[in-house]
C-alpha cells in the first residue's frame, strides 16, 4: 500500500513536471524551431527536472511520517515521473501529428544539421556521419510510434536517475547516524 503523502506529491509533482514540459515544448515551438535542437536548451531542462526532483524528494521526506525509506523515496519520483512523461507524451503526439505535422519535418532536418555539424566537429569518418544521417532520415522520432519509443527511453533514464535521487532522500537508519 502506498502512503498518502507519496501518492499526493507524486501526482502534484507529476502534473507540473508534465506541465513544466508541455510549457518549454510550447514556448521552444512558438518561438523558433531551431531551439529544438539546442544543447543548452536540453541542459537547462535537465538542471530545472532535477530542482524539481530535489524539491518532491525533500518535501515529502518532511511530511513524512516515520523512517522514509529508499522504496518510498523512488516510488515517489517515480510516480512523478511516469505522470509527466504522461502529460509531455499526450502534448507531443497532439502537437506534432494533428495540430502541425510539417513542424516534425522541420526540427528532423535541423536535427539532421546539427548532428552533422557536431559529427564533424569531433572529425568522425564520412561513413559514420552518411549512416547516422541515414538512421535520421528513415526514423520518424515524432511520430506517434517514435514517441512512444521515446517516452520508453525517458522512462528507464527515469527509474536510473530516481534510483540514483532515492539513495540520496532516503532516511539514515538509527545505526548510520
């Protein structure tokens, strides 16, 4: 049985992790595409997911009645972060497969740009550059299929990251103090 205050802060937290995502995808899209492909943009995101992640963990480790355990600390981020994988998935398959199809062709040949550049830049072979653009070209990462994929990946980055935040939140036994 899951305790109220990690089901609460689990779904609250879900909802504006999901939120926050639906919100940079919204404004990335509104303002320029080319951002989609920016690594400061991604690094950002990374920074802001782990203030929120810091900020779930450390608030119900306060409510928490009792000893919160490493269990109780990944189910929490867990739970939150399914949510908003959720909420950033639903946003995503709507955005780019009904509202503007053509903006998931756009960022691909951005992508494919930018990786190019990068593989360049890091001088790797013509072969390894004409098959990874190759790879690019033949998947649809926006699809509903490739975000489905997508979101698999982000959930396994998840549970390790969670895994990782879990042994950090958890309470220290009476013998480790």
């Amino acid at each position: 049985m899951i305790h109220e205050t990690i089901k609460k802060n689990g779904i609250t937290f879900g909802i504006i992790t999901g939120l926050t995502s639906v919100l940079i995808t919204a404004l990335i899209y509104s303002i320029d595409l080319n951002l989609f492909t920016s690594s400061w943009i991604g690094f950002t995101n990374l920074v802001l997911y782990l203030i929120i992640a810091i900020v779930l963990l450390s608030k119900t480790k306060k409510e928490f009645p009792g000893i919160f355990t490493y269990k109780d600390a990944f189910t929490t981020y867990f739970i939150s972060a399914l949510i908003g994988i959720l909420i950033s998935l639903i946003f995503n398959i709507i955005l780019f497969n009904f509202v503007d199809p053509s903006a998931k062709d756009t960022i691909k040949e951005l992508t494919i740009k930018y990786m190019i550049s990068a593989m360049e830049k890091f001088n790797a072979p013509a072969a390894t550059i004409n098959s990874a653009v190759k790879d690019l070209q033949e998947n649809d990462q926006f699809s509903i299929i490739g975000l489905l994929k997508g979101s698999l990946s982000n959930i396994v980055f998840c549970t390790i990251f969670g895994l990782i935040l879990a042994a950090f939140f958890k309470s220290k036994s009476p013998s480790q103090e």
